[in-house]
C-alpha cells in the first residue's frame, strides 16, 4: 500500500515536471492591432510601456500573425469594417470592437463578435474594459500581457478565475477527493507558470526556480487541502467540499504569488 502511494506520488511529481517545462517554453504571440476611427490616439494608451511592437496601429486586414485586432467604430459598422473583421476572424484572429459614442438607434455589433466596449462622449477609451475583452478574447492572454501592461490586470483576473473554475470543477467531478487532487495540483501549477509569466515584478518573471519552487508547494498543499476536506465532509456533501475545498486553494495560491509579485516588484 505504502509502496503503492509512493509510485502514485512519482508519477505526479514527472506530470507536474513536464507542466512546469512546457510553461516555461510559452508560446510566441503576435501584436495587438489597433484600428478605426481615433485608432492611433487608442493604441499610444493601450501600449503604454508596452514592449516594442506589441502594441501597433494598423489600417485594413491585420497581419496573420496579429493575436487581437481592437478596431474602432463610430455608428452601425459599415461595410469596410465589416469586412475588416471578417477577415481577421478568417485568419483565426480575436477581435474586440469598441463603438464610439453609442446611440439607442444603432444597430449593435454583437453580430461581428461578442466582445464589445461602448465608448461614451467626453470619457475617453474605457482602457480598462478593452483590456478585459482583449483578455477574454485571446487564446494566451498570459504571454500578451507580459508584453502589454496595460492588459496584466485583466489578463491575471480572468487566468485566476479560469483556473479556480476548473479546480472547483474537478472537484466536483471525482468520486473521491484524493483520486481528484494531482488534476487539481497541476491545475494550479499551470496557473502559477501563467501568473509568474505576466509578472510586472522583472526578478519573479525571470526567476526559473520560483516555478518549481511554487509546484513543490502546490503538491504539498493539496495534501494539507485534503486533510481539511476530510474534516468537512461531516458537515456537507463530499462533492460541495471537494469544490469548496479545490476552489478555494487555488484562489489562496494566486494571492500568495500577488503577495510575492509586490514584495520584490522595484520602488
């Protein structure tokens, strides 16, 4: 049985190996285009300390390579935009629309894609809510956000929340809390390895030992998660615990490595 337990453990310390290497090879993205009317007044605020092209202003089709098109419109789209975003969503690309100065009459975009800002007069660009639909937009919003600060906030939210989604549902789902906990374990190592990536902390982005350290952690945790889910279920439904349980560790991990970003971040 020992022998057992300690094979099982083996067997979840090469998985959580492997989540750490193929998080530390994050995939290469491509730039932000901004498009539109008042599109270059947009893409200056949206690639402030932004790394070099990541942030572009463009005109027509963005390029294949373009992770997000963010294209501005004034009124109903009209059929040079309609376009425009046909074809960037041809190529596989996110596309957020932001419409200036909505009215009740126009007819709204929703149709093009789902992510849409309204924009009203005398606001100015609502950068934070952009920032929230180029986030949810993305495939890896993680490895954008390292090059786009204006994106990290957003981008770490909705990676935390993803994640604590899935632990909760993993939980949920297993039968037994112990068969559940090397899933939920490299769940979080996952959400660590994007966190660590998207890190505005230069030393904790960089810090290759910070992500294994954190994975011994998560490994550890989970067992101590597990102890206090037993104690639990006397109370409530296993499943409500195992979710309860898996949740709630992971959004304690997310605001640990929060903790940590901002002790080394520089003054």
């Amino acid at each position: 049985m020992r022998k057992v337990g300690v094979t099982a453990i083996l067997g979840e310390l090469r998985s959580v190996g492997q989540t750490v290497r193929e998080e530390l090879e994050p995939p290469t993205v491509g730039p932000i285009v901004v498009s539109g009317v008042l599109a270059e007044q947009l893409a200056k605020q949206l690639g402030a300390g932004a790394a070099a092209g990541s942030v572009v202003f463009g005109v027509g089709s963005p390029p294949a390579n373009t992770s997000a098109l963010v294209h501005v419109i004034a009124g109903d789209p009209s059929d040079e935009d309609v376009e425009v975003v046909r074809r960037a969503t041809t190529n596989g690309t996110a596309v957020v629309l932001v419409e200036l100065w909505p009215q009740e009459d126009w007819t709204p975009p929703f149709v093009l894609t789902p992510f849409v800002v309204e924009c009203r007069a005398g606001e100015g660009f609502p950068i934070r809510e952009i920032a929230d639909r180029i986030a949810e937009a993305t495939e890896d919003s993680a490895a954008l956000a390292a090059a786009v600060p204006t994106i990290r906030d957003a981008a770490w939210a909705g990676a935390v929340k993803q994640a604590v989604a899935r632990a909760a549902l993993i939980g949920l789902a297993a039968d037994r809390f112990g068969a559940s906990r090397p899933l939920i374990s490299l769940e979080q190592v996952r959400m660590v390895g994007r966190l660590r990536r998207m890190s505005s902390a230069e030393e904790l982005a960089e810090d290759r030992s910070m992500l294994a350290g954190s994975a011994a952690a998560v490994i550890a945790s989970g067992f101590a998660f597990r102890h206090a889910a037993r104690g639990a279920r006397g109370f409530l439904p296993d499943p409500v615990v195992n979710a309860a349980v898996a949740a709630g560790a992971t959004l304690l991990l997310a605001r640990a490595l929060r903790l940590l970003e901002a002790h080394v971040r520089p003054d």
